[in-house]
C-alpha cells in the first residue's frame, strides 16, 4: 500500500501550519467537564456520539476502539507511524495482539506520563491564548455512513473560537523531541487532519511540551486533499481488518515484532514449495541481492576504518573538517565466568538454572 502523496504533505507544511502568536492570558476557568461537542458555525455536519467515556472502563475503551480507526490509529493505518506499523495495527484491532503502547516498561511509559500531564498542558494552552477549553466525554464518529469505521476521541474543544475548534495536547520527551524539529510531526498532523474529518472542524491547536520545559504551539488548518488521501488509505486498511487480511509487513521493528506475534511457532518438518509463484521468487532473488550488498558495504565500511585507525596511531581523538573520531579504550569491567562456575559446582547450574524460551530464526539455507 502506498502512503499518503509526498506533494500533499508538503504542500501542508509549508502553507497549512503556523506557530500560534499569543494572547494575554485569561483568568478564568476553563469548563472540562461538558460531554457535548457543539458544531461550529461552518460545519455542515455533526459528528455522531458513539459512546460516553465519562464512566467507560479502560477495558471497554478498548474493546470499542476496535470497531474503527480512531485518530491516533490513523498515522499507522496510512502506513507514516513512527512506532506502529499497519501490520501490528491490524493485530489490535483483530483481537491479535494487546497494544504495546499502553504498557509500563520499568518505568517508562509515555502513554502513562502523557495522560498525566495533558491537564497541565491545556491550562498552559488556555493562559497563553485566551481561549477556552472542555473535555469531551465521547468517542465520536464520522457521520457519514461510507465512513463510519473513522473514530475519533478528542483531547479538548476549544469554546467561543470561530478560528479553531480542537486542541490536541502532546508530550515528547528527549527522543520524542526530536521528531518536533522541524515542527508538527507527520503522523501527528495525519492524527489531527482525521479528528477534523471526523468532526467536520476547520482547524486544530497543537499544544506540545517538549522534554518537560518547553511548549510550543501550533495551528493545522484543514486540508481537504490530504484528508480525502487519509480516508482512502484508511478504508484500504479497514478492509484487511474486515476480510481478517494481514497487509503487507513493513521493514519496521514494530513489523517484525507482529510478525513474531503471528507466527510464533512453526509446525516440525513442514516445507512450503513457492518454486512455482514468481512472486515468492523475485523477494527471495532480492533478499540475496541485498544481503550481497550489505555484505560489500560492511567490508567498503571496515576498509576505511582501518585505514582511518592507522591514521589515528596511539591518539585518542581525531578531528576533521566535518567531524571527529574517538577511539579510547573502554574501561575495565569484571563478569562472571559462568562455564568456569558451573564446572567447578555443577550442582548450582541445576538449583538456578532458568529456561529460555527460544525463537524462530530466519536463515538462508542456500543460493
């Protein structure tokens, strides 16, 4: 599947997003607790309620983001996510796979420390521009019937504004941040431009705060190219999800890591003969190829390394016009000799030994 046109993003971000210019700050408080999304004055349609999250269990959450491509879906379903592919995407919604994203891993969750501070980052949104903003206790669909597999579930709406309707609020921490460089992010602005086809908006805020100490904010106005490209990619891949299809695997890790999901075991002894499917020929034939130059490049990369290491001799550091080198050597670290250890007390590989579950491994047997 191709992903959205490269002309329709670019066109975006050169004449669609701007950073906002500041207001004086407002002392009132702003309302979060509205359920209702009052339509805006432009707006010909009225996104429908699908359900009330007020009461919603996370569970259930859940369950019923699975009957569509909800906002943060929608980057991934365009094949543009950074961390999701359409092949895991799909896992989710087909009941395959929990998504990783929700998870607590030793601490890191960005999902969890996101949700945690958006509140602050609306108040920061509401003293920097003067607008108003409330929650919106649903998950909302578009209400066209052709549509209806497109989700939405909104940060905030913004109140009183004929100029913008949305806000989305994000955190990115010391990665994250970099994928804000050059301003809102892609697959952030496929996230907004789907809400505002969704709910038949004009335009959406932005509000980041990047690595704990800087906001920024941003508009996206509504593009109607790029959302007629985001719907047709999405209801390409919500036809996989209906005919229980998996889409072409990406080269992503977030690919390889639904594929282990999928087929995490393989039956003893089978074969499968694709000598016949010209398809199935033509990858392999370029799987080879690439492992070939792969393999011309690493001794091209080797090569000049050493020459650059006889250059560098006994120095530590080497500076040049476009950089530098470091070639130190590391220091000492101490490690158990665990084959040493075992052979002296064989009974304690027995008392602490631990079972690894293995793995399929993807070899070529020949060429």
């Amino acid at each position: 599947m191709n992903t959205i046109a490269l002309n329709h993003i670019a066109q975006l971000r050169q004449t669609k997003r701007s950073t906002v210019k500041v207001k004086a700050p407002i002392t009132t408080k702003a309302n979060i607790d509205s359920e209702t999304v009052k339509p805006s004055t432009t707006q010909s349609t009225t996104a429908k309620r699908l359900v009330n999250t007020k009461t919603l269990s996370h569970e259930d959450w859940l369950e019923v983001r699975k009957q569509g491509i909800g906002s943060s879906d929608a980057a991934a379903a365009c094949g543009i996510h950074p961390y999701l592919s359409m092949l895991e995407l799909w896992m989710i919604k087909t009941g395959r796979l929990h998504s990783h994203l929700d998870d607590d891993i030793d601490g890191y969750s960005p999902l969890y420390w996101g949700n945690i501070l958006e509140p602050m980052v609306a108040k920061y949104y509401q003293q920097h521009t003067g607008n108003k903003v409330r929650r919106v206790n649903a998950i909302l669909q578009h209400p066209d019937p052709d549509n209806h597999f497109m989700l939405a579930n909104l940060d905030y709406a913004i109140t009183g504004s004929d100029e913008v309707q949305i806000l989305e609020c994000k955190t990115a921490g010391e990665h994250g941040a970099k994928l804000w460089k050059n301003g809102v992010p892609l697959y952030v602005t496929c996230q907004v431009q789907h809400q505002l086809a969704v709910t038949g908006k004009t335009a959406a805020h932005i509000c980041v705060l990047l690595c704990g100490h800087e906001a920024k904010i941003y508009k996206v106005e509504r593009d109607e190219r790029l959302i007629a490209s985001i719907i047709e990619h999405e209801r390409l891949f919500w036809q996989y999800v209906a005919t229980d299809t998996p889409p072409t695997p990406d080269h992503s890790e977030s690919a390889a890591r639904a594929l282990k999901k999928l087929y995490p075991t393989a039956k003893p002894s089978s074969k499968v003969d694709l000598r016949d499917d010209d398809g199935a020929n033509k990858l392999f034939e370029q799987l080879i190829s690439y492992r070939d130059y792969m393999q011309e490049l690493e001794e091209r990369h080797d090569q000049v390394k050493h020459q650059l290491q006889t250059l560098i001799a006994d120095n530590e550091v080497a500076v040049f016009d476009k950089g530098a080198i470091s070639w130190k050597r590391s220091k000492d670290s101490v490690s158990l000799d665990s084959k040493a250890l075992t052979k002296a007390h064989p009974e304690l590989l027995e008392q602490f030994s631990k079972t690894r579950q293995g793995s399929r491994r993807f070899v070529i047997l020949n060429d």
